[in-house]
C-alpha cells in the first residue's frame, strides 16, 4: 500500500473535515469520554473557519492507494494537527505526515518542533523522540481536555558539518 503526500486545497475541506471526526472519535475512545469527543469533533462543525486554519497552516494531505488517509498542518514550529482515518490507522500514514513535518521544519533552520499531543497521540509522539514538556487542560465546546506539549529537538551541524 503506497502512501502519497500533496499539498492542502480548500475543496479538501469538507473531506477533512469527515476524517477529523471519524479520527476523534474513533481514535481517542479510549482516552476521552464521549462527551469530550464530541466537544473535541465539534472543531470541524464551522467549515469555513476549519477551512481557514488548514489554509493558514502548511497542511499536507496523505493518500494511500489513492483515498484519502490522513492530513497534517504546521504552524510557528508545531505541529497544530494530525489526524488519520480510522481505517488507515497504524499503516504509516500518520508517521509519513510527521516525517514530511519535521523535514520542512528542519530544512527552515527550525532547532526543534513542538506538537500538543492527546493522550491518544502521546506515545506515538514519544516514540518519534518527542519529549514531554508541559501538560496542558484545554476546554473545547464546554469540555475540558488534557494534552501534552512535547518537543523534539533536531540534530545540529558543528562547524564541520557534522550531526550532534
């Protein structure tokens, strides 16, 4: 199964939107309460303002044999979201989105890359070398969520050119 980046077009909005949803509350059932995913889901309900924060973001699309499987954007050296479809969840799909995130930022001269994790995404981002930083409460639509910030910082070159 081939998994395919592009770039975000503001048609893909209402697609995306979908996916955002089916990915809450799928995903994260067993770290959020029905309640909290709903209020978490309901991010996606005002399309033009969602439309807005894809575009205001370097948003990338991922395919997989040609659906759509995933999306994510970064934003002021963070990832802001990333998000699967519950069918294509543990194929790749969300590491490939992160690979691409961290490589643009990299090559932007960026030390390191910061993501608020949910607590269904902490330990994929652990396993990437991402450190816990800060736990976060977020009220979303009424909810109250918990998060964690987490860092990674990037190799950086010596004066020879080498990787520390």
């Amino acid at each position: 199964m081939t998994i395919s980046l592009r770039p975000f077009l503001p048609s893909d909005a209402p697609a995306l939107a979908r996916l955002f949803r089916a990915s809450v509350e799928v995903l994260a059932e067993e770290d959020y309460s029905v309640n909290q995913r709903a209020a978490w889901a309901g991010v996606a309900d005002e399309l033009v303002t969602f439309t807005q924060r894809l575009a205001g973001a370097l948003t990338l699309i991922a395919t997989r044999d040609g659906g759509l499987a995933g999306f994510a954007s970064f934003v002021d050296g963070r990832i802001d979201m990333l998000y699967v479809d519950p069918e294509h969840a543990r194929a790749g799909v969300a590491s490939a989105l992160a690979d691409a995130l961290e490589k643009l930022a990299a090559a932007r001269g960026a030390t390191e890359i910061q993501a608020d994790a949910s607590d269904a995404a902490r330990d994929f981002f652990a396993a990437r070398g991402y450190a816990a930083w800060r736990r976060n409460t977020v009220t979303l639509n009424g909810e109250w969520l918990a998060t964690t910030t987490m860092k990674k910082q990037f190799a950086q070159p010596d004066k020879a050119g080498a990787f520390h």
